[in-house]
C-alpha cells in the first residue's frame, strides 16, 4: 500500500466523487424514513489499487465492486468517519470546483445527524431542505411526502484558485486526457504530421476553473464549445518540453492514467528527437497510439 498526498486525493474527489444524502421510507423508524450518506469515489476497475492506496491513506471506509459497470467504488458511510476524517479531510485540503457547495451541504447534514436531530420530523425537514440543492436535488416522490419543503438557491463556490500542486495531479488523474494525433499532412515528407495532446474538459460553467489551469501551468487555451462543455489544451511540443512534461514529473499520476503518461512520454522523446520524421519512428508512434485509452481497454 502506498500514502498518497493529501491535496492528490482532493483533486481526483473534485473529479470523481460525490456526496450522496438517501432518504427511504422505513416503518421501523419512529419518522417513517431512513437517513443514509456516504461519501464516495467511483473509478474504472483498473483503478482498484489507486482506491485501496486511498483507503490506506485515509484508514477509513470500505470497496465494492460492479460488475454492471466494471467499476470499483470508495465508499465511506460511518457517521463517525464521516464526521472524524472525511469532513476534516475536506475542510483542511478544501475542494475547489463546484463541488465544494455539496461538501459544505453534506457537511450541514452530518451535524444535523449527530446531533440526532434527524429522528425528529423537523430535524429530516431541515434535511430535505438541504438536499433540494444537493447535487440533482430531491425526487418529486419526496417532494410530495415532504410538502412543506423550502427549495433554496443553490450558491456559487467561486474561489477556484489551484491550492497546490498536487491538486492538479489528481484533478488530472480524473479528468483529464493524453493522446496522440497522426493525421494525413501534404506538407511532411512522409506524408503524415503528429501532435501531442493533453486535454481536460468540463461543463462551460466550470470555464474559470480550466483558465485558473491555464494561468497556473503557464501554458495552452481555453475553449467553449457549442455544447455546455469547454476544454483546456495544450498542444504546442514547446509547453510539452517546458511544462507538462515537467510538471508531471515532479507531481506523478497514481492510477491508471500514469500508464497513459508513460506512453505520452514515450512518444514526446520521439518526437524530441526528430525521429517521428522517419518512416521508423512513425511507426513507433502509431504502435505507442494504438495501445492507449480505449485502445488499452481492448488489448
């Protein structure tokens, strides 16, 4: 097992995670319904060590497998944990993107928990209260059972300022994309062109985040797409040599993204050396392509 950073895990949290408030109907319980929250992480299988190193670094919660989704999933739902590490964990490495508003309502829901105020009918009012702007909000079944609910505007987390390093690494681990473009080109003499990509993508209304990246990394643009999504990328070989390559190596990769990383880096010494212009390192190339991303999954 292996310690991970701190920052690191808030970075892939505020890529993956979520915090999840169920409210079920139960007889046996004096207000008719059951209250149950969890925090969690869910990733693709190949990424089950990276969610057992953090459940390592955390010494709490539990892992469970899916074998609809092929999917691995972290997942913490002791109060006591909840309220003893979690919380904590996420007040002192505080998460940046807009799910730092579902935190601070889970955060509220936990206290109203402990406190056992949630066995009274008020205290399960103040909950559903709560989770009208938690994550989608609350189902129109519960909105019936609970007619006296206040829908309250969701607020707006707006300090997206990348707190360290480290961050970046696990927000890339999450959502971020390395690849490689070979396209036909009239101009090359071998009749084909190449060009690196590191990419991340997000809902438009996270587009201050991916400029916050950019300003923060010191390199590529910031795009808004027709749809509701923007992307952050970089493609100039120049920002690769002076800053991504060096920036993941000072701050590596955990999961399964860091063998797409070393395939990247393998293919941007190729091109460094000039030897994607010969027929060989083309070739090079195109293997390196063909065993990445979704390819990989294939193999």
């Amino acid at each position: 097992m292996k310690k991970l950073n701190f920052w690191f895990i808030t970075g892939l949290a505020d890529a993956e995670s979520s915090f999840v408030v169920n409210i079920i109907k139960d007889d046996t319980r004096s207000t008719k319904y059951n209250t149950q929250v969890s925090f969690e992480l869910n990733l693709n299988y190949k990424d089950k060590v990276l969610l057992e190193n953090i459940k390592y670094t955390l010494g709490v919660g539990n892992i469970f497998y899916n074998s609809n989704d092929k999917t691995y999933k972290f997942k913490v739902s002791n109060i006591n944990d909840l309220s003893n590490v979690i919380i904590p964990h996420f007040k002192k490495y505080y998460l940046i993107t807009q799910k730092r508003v579902d935190f601070e309502l889970f955060s509220k829901i936990i206290e109203i928990i402990k406190n056992k105020e949630h066995l009274t009918k008020e205290g399960l009012q103040k909950i559903v209260n709560l989770k009208t702007t938690l994550n989608l909000g609350i189902s129109d079944n519960l909105m019936k059972d609970f007619p006296d609910t206040i829908i309250n505007e969701r607020d707006v987390y707006n300090n997206i300022n990348i707190p360290d390093s480290n961050w970046l690494a696990g927000f890339s681990e999450g959502e971020s994309c390395f690849y490689i473009s070979i396209y036909k080109s009239e101009n090359s003499r071998l009749g084909y062109a190449v060009q690196l990509v590191f990419k991340i993508t997000q809902h438009y209304r996270d587009i201050e985040l991916l400029k916050n990246i950019s300003n923060y990394l010191g390199c590529g643009r910031v795009e808004k797409r027709k749809s509701k999504a923007c992307d952050f990328t970089v493609t100039s070989f120049k920002s690769f040599d002076e800053k991504i390559i060096p920036f993941f190596f000072l701050n590596p990769l955990y999961g399964s993204k860091s063998l797409e990383l070393e395939n990247f880096k393998e293919a941007y010494l190729i091109m460094k050396n000039k030897e994607h212009l010969e027929v060989q390192g083309l070739e090079k190339l195109k293997n390196i392509k063909d065993s990445m991303n979704t390819k990989r999954e294939n193999n």
